[in-house]
C-alpha cells in the first residue's frame, strides 16, 4: 500500500474508502511477501488512486513507495498511459524487487 508523507500506510488513514479496504490490505500483505523473498526477482505495480480508460497521453510521473498527485492534487492514470508504463518496465526494467507507482501529469 503507498504511503503518504508522513509514512502512514493510506490503507490506515481515515480518508481511505471502506470499500477499498479489503483489496488493498491483500495487496498490501502481498507486496510485504515479495519484499521477505530473497530467490525471486519481482516487480509490483500500483496504480494510481484512478484508474480508468482515457487517452495515452506519455505525461506520466513515475514514483515508489508515496502516493503521488499531480498539479491538479489528482492521484489518475489512463489504462492507457498504465499499460504504456508497465511495458516500458517489462522491456526496460528499473524496478526489479521494487514497488513502483505512476500518474499522469
């Protein structure tokens, strides 16, 4: 789960949808996984706060571990620039054992 300044896991802030929960402390539990392995090269990918169909614009804002918004205090990804960004790592890895985030500028 990404952070916010602070480090607080944003899974564990009040602002974060009750409905949302569920999904991200399983994938929260999962990236902790990965990070124990010591055989394995992996690779997690969160996406932004919205994600959703749109236009590939190539204006992206790559990140780690913080949850990032852009200009527009918005935290968004089209499926399109996300797709961009996860062949771009699949081909030019710079994330190996890493969790990694993006948004569009």
């Amino acid at each position: 789960m990404l952070v916010d300044d602070k480090g607080t896991r944003l899974l564990e802030t009040q602002e974060f949808p009750a409905m949302y929960y569920a999904t991200a402390k399983a994938q929260s539990d999962q990236l902790d996984v990965l990070r124990g392995e010591t055989g394995l090269k992996w690779t997690f990918f969160s996406p932004a706060a919205l994600f959703e169909p749109g236009e590939k614009t190539g204006n992206i804002q790559l990140g780690n571990d913080h949850f990032l918004l852009n200009e527009k205090h918005e935290s968004k990804i089209s499926m399109e620039d996300y797709a961009s960004v996860l062949l771009d790592e699949i081909e030019n890895p710079q994330f190996t054992n890493q969790r990694f985030t993006a948004i569009q500028i």
